[in-house]
C-alpha cells in the first residue's frame, strides 16, 4: 500500500502546478493508494493559502480527491506515538506534521510514501521506502 503526501494531492487536482502531470501519474498510477483527512486540510490550506485558489474551487478540487485516494482520520494514538518519537526521530516543529502522516502510514502498513518532499520523512520514516514522481 502506498501513502500519497499533501504535496502529491495538490499536483495532483492543481493543473497549473509545475509537477501536475507527474503528480497525477503517481495518484492515478497506484492501486489502492491512500492518505489521511490531516493530508486534506494541509492540501486545502496549500490551495488556498500559497497557491490563491478560490476557498470554493479549492473545496471541490480537495474534496475530489476521496473519489481516487481513500481517506481515514488520524487516530489519537497516531498523535501520542508521533508526539512520544519526536525526541527519539529528532522531529521538532513543523516536522511534526510529517511525522504524523509517516505514523500513520506505519500504522497502516505502508510499503511506500509518494511525496515532493522526500527530506521531510528523512527522520521521521526511514523505515519506509519513500518515492518522488
């Protein structure tokens, strides 16, 4: 199984990314590819935030995503063990964001993380094969 990153999602639904068409292969390239919903704030936050798409063409484009991508919630544990490993794995900050999704992935059984940002997961998933597009 394979986790898709927010960077990966935003490619994917926005057409005038740099990274669209390789974005888009790998979300439509993967059998049973999946996320979690924090993914789909971050993607709408990055839509609307650095991007400056519309908060209603960023909902439709965002919320698309759960017909290709399946989607689950974090769980409280995945805060709990990412928040406890943070020392461990040497995550500070905003790192913490992408240690949640690499234990969530873990949890999941993840064989791969697709994402843009391949040194964000250095720490916090180096027991996972992590891939670019």
């Amino acid at each position: 199984m394979t986790f898709l990153d927010t960077g990966i999602l935003v490619g994917a639904v926005l057409k005038s990314h740099p990274e669209h068409t390789a974005c888009l292969a790998a979300l439509e390239g993967l059998a049973r590819p999946f996320t979690n919903a924090h993914a789909l704030a971050e993607t709408f936050a990055t839509l609307t935030g650095f991007y400056k798409v519309p908060t209603d063409v960023a909902t439709e484009l965002t919320l698309s995503l759960r017909d290709s991508v399946e989607v689950e919630a974090l769980d409280l544990v995945d805060y709990e063990t990412a928040i406890r490993e943070a020392r461990r794995r040497g995550i500070m900050g905003g790192g913490i964001y992408d240690s949640l999704h690499a234990t969530f992935a873990r949890r999941k059984r993840a064989d791969r993380i697709v994402t843009r940002n391949p040194s964000h997961f250095k720490h916090a998933a180096p027991d996972i094969e992590i891939l670019t597009p």
